[in-house]
C-alpha cells in the first residue's frame, strides 16, 4: 500500500530548467493555473450580465467582494482600501486551491509548505516594510504598546519581537499543517476501506464525514488566512 | 454586521480548535507511517522541489492578482455602486411621491373641512332666517287679529249705542202718545226722558 503522504509528491509535467534551476511545470502548478482560471472565471463570468437583482453566481461572487471589503474595512479601516484587492484575491486563491484539492485526483497546492511560506513570507515582509516605511523608527513602538509600565518592558518586548517574527511560520503552518493532516487523514481512512473489505463501510462513513469536514476547514483556513493578512496590515498601518 | 463578525469569529476559533486536535492526530499516523523502513520523508520537505513551486506561485499569484484587481474588483464594484444609486433613486422616488400624497391629502382635508364649515353656516343661516321670518309672521298675524277684534268690539259698541238710542227715541214716543190717548194729556219731552233715564237706570 502506498504512503498516505505518497499524494503530496509532486509530477512534473513539462520539465523546465534555467540556470540549473529545475522549474518544472508540476501538478502543482497546473492546478495553480486551474485556480486562476477558476477564480478569474467565477469573477467575470458570473458578473456579465452585471444584473441588478442577480443571480446565484452573481450573487456569490458580490458576496465573497463584500465579505472581504467588509474584513478589510473592518479591520484595517479606510487606509486598507487599497490592499482590498490583495487581500481579494490571497483569499480566492486560496479558498478556491483548497477546494479544488478536494476533487479527487486534484492536487492541493496549499498542502505545499514552501508554497504557504511563501506566500506568509512575502506578506510578513511587505507589512514590515510598510510599517517602517510609513511609521520610521515609530513603527517599533508595536513592541512596546504605550500605557504599558516601563518595568514590564525586559519581558514584554522579546515576547513581541518574538512573537512578530514568527508570524510567517505560524501563518504559513497553520494552512500548510491544516491541509495536509486532511487530505493524510482521508488518504489512511481510504486505505482502511479496501483493507477491510466489506466491514470497510465503517470507515467509509467516516470519511463522508470527514469529506464535509475538510470542506469547511478548506474555507475556514482561507478565511484565517486573509483575516490575520488583515490584522497584520492594521498592525502596519494604524500600529494596534 | 458586527454580530455576524463575532459570530464567525467565534466558528472560526472552534474550527481551529477542532483543526488542532484533528491534525495531531493525522500527524501521529504520518510519523507512524514515516517510521516504516524504506518509506521516503515528506514530499513537501523536498527542498529540490522548492524552486519551482515558487517560480509557479509568482507568477500564477501575479496573473491573477492583475485579473482581479484591473477586471474583476472594478466590474464588480461598478455593479454594486450601480445597484446602489438605483436603489437610493428609488427611495428618493418614493420619498417625493409620499410626500405629494401627503401635500394631496392634506388639501383634500382642508377643502373637506371648509365644505363643513360653509355647510354649517349655510344651515345656522338658514335656520335663523327661517326663525326670524317665523316671528315676524307671528307678530304680524298677532297684530291683525287685535285690530280685528278692536274694531268689531267698536262696532258692536256703536251698535249697541245706536240700539239704546233708538229704544230711548220709541220708549219717549210710544210713553208720550200712550199718556196723551189715556189722560189727553201732553207731556214735556224733557219730563219723559228723565223717567226713561230712571228706568233704563233702574233695570240695568
């Protein structure tokens, strides 16, 4: 029996190498490739008629715009108007490559640690530079919340600065960890069903189950990611 | 919206709660399976294949960032600003049109109004027009029927005045040829009149 772990192996497709770099084309990134289409088709196919009272794609895709407006006004406020889209488009990528991955056959790219810390990586960097940017030197009074006793500071700020650089690897973790343990869970609990037989309808049951609850961790995770995508942005922007 | 913020808030600290827990278990069972001899590490700690997930990211990230923001965010904004001013412009609508009802209803009132105040007084005129000319009528007929009664009482009176003059005239007459026939004798008319006037004093 293979691996549970077996499916996150990737195949190249078209192999590729610059300077001694192997750029393959992978599942991986064929179904990054599929995500944009995806999420580009569900944007702009659903908004065509551009109706007033809309349909149900419509109304999906006006939904998903004002979930995420309302997070990032809420969050951030006005001044984050302007990573609205950023922070639009993080989410549909994700969500959609985390629900995609659920189509049997399918390769879920945010299974992919490199791919998640990437992704947090960039951001943790971007966030920083625009606090320093906006704030200077200003910017690392986040370390050190005013109104705070002075003689607290030997142990509150390590506790920031460190709980601040680790940022990228919880972000980063908690999708890739979240993703993984799911699609391992279900690739053992199918194991276990061609194991037993015909006593294999037990686990079967359990991964109809498992199959819903990997959905809504799908959606969760994208929404976890986007809003603390938010919350560092406000820490940038506004500093608490 | 703030509630339904907390609330998913709220799901979202249960569902990573949940993810927690589940996860441990699924990593148990992976290091399980790790342990097998033979059995490779995790693909995704593969560092060959690094460079190209992330070559792929960029720029798969970067396409579609470019078709969200320069597409789909200005197309979906322009529908929902869209909705927006119509709804507003409805409301508006709505507001001047109540408004005009409301205009048209209160001159209705008023005109309403003032149709029962002149009909009141229409009828108070009437009923004292009515009232007055009732009275005069009264005091007409009333003064009438006294002139009426005044002159026939008068008349009665003359007659009866002229009847008592006449009985005295035949009273005088018949007493002066009755005493002439029985003694011959002639009788001053003054003597005559003043047992008449006895007389008459006497049986009235």
């Amino acid at each position: 029996m293979a691996s549970p772990v077996e499916q996150f192996k990737l195949k190249p497709l078209l192999p590729l190498e610059v300077g001694g770099l192997d750029l393959s084309y992978t599942t991986s990134a064929l179904w990054m490739t599929i995500t944009v289409i995806g999420v580009t088709a569900f944007l702009t196919l659903s908004m065509r008629g551009g109706r007033l009272v809309p349909g149900r794609w419509q109304s999906m895709a006006e939904m998903s715009y004002e979930f995420i407006a309302g997070m990032v006004r809420e969050t951030v406020g006005n001044e984050g108007r302007q990573y609205f889209p950023l922070v639009l488009t993080l989410f549909l990528f994700i969500l959609f490559g985390n629900l995609m991955g659920m189509i049997p056959y399918a390769y879920t790219f945010t299974s992919q640690i490199i791919v998640t810390f990437a992704m947090a990586f960039t951001i943790f960097v971007g966030v920083t530079i625009l606090g320093l940017v906006k704030h200077g030197t200003h910017f690392f009074t986040l370390f050190f919340p005013s109104g705070t006793p002075i003689a607290l500071a030997p142990v509150l700020i390590p506790i920031e600065v460190i709980s601040y650089f680790v940022r990228p690897v919880s972000l980063s973790v908690r999708l890739f960890a979240n993703m993984m343990a799911g699609h391992t869970m279900m690739k053992v609990f199918g194991g276990f069903v061609v194991a037993l037989g015909i006593f294999g309808v037990a686990p079967m049951v359990l991964i109809v189950a498992l199959t819903g609850f990997e959905i809504m961790v799908a959606v969760l995770q994208a929404y976890v990611f986007a809003m603390l995508t938010c919350m560092y942005l406000n820490d940038a922007i506004n500093l608490h | 919206m703030r509630a339904n913020f907390d609330s998913l808030r709220s799901v979202a600290r249960r569902g990573i709660v949940a993810t927690l827990a589940y996860g441990l278990g699924a990593s148990l069972s992976v290091s399980a399976m790790a342990a097998e001899p033979g059995e490779a590490k995790l693909p995704q700690l593969d560092i060959q294949t690094y460079p190209s997930q992330i070559f792929w990211l960029i720029i798969a990230f970067i396409v579609l960032y470019f078709l969200v923001s320069k597409i789909a965010v200005p197309r979906i904004s322009e529908v929902l600003s869209e909705r927006e001013e119509r709804i507003a412009d409805d409301l508006d609508k709505a507001e001047t049109l109540s408004k005009e009802a409301e205009q048209v209803r209160a001159e209705y009132e008023k005109a309403l109004a003032e149709a029962r105040d002149k009909a009141h007084a229409a009828t108070r005129e009437a009923q004292e027009a009515a009232a007055k000319s009732g009275a005069e009528l009264e005091a007409e007929s009333h003064a009438k029927i006294s002139g009426m009664l005044k002159d026939a009482e008068s008349r009665i009176a003359a007659a009866r005045a002229e009847a008592v003059g006449n009985v005295r005239s035949v009273a005088r007459d018949v007493a002066g040829d009755a005493v002439s026939k029985l003694i011959g004798v002639q009788v001053a008319e003054a003597e005559i009149d003043k047992v008449i006037d006895a007389t008459m004093e006497a049986r009235s």
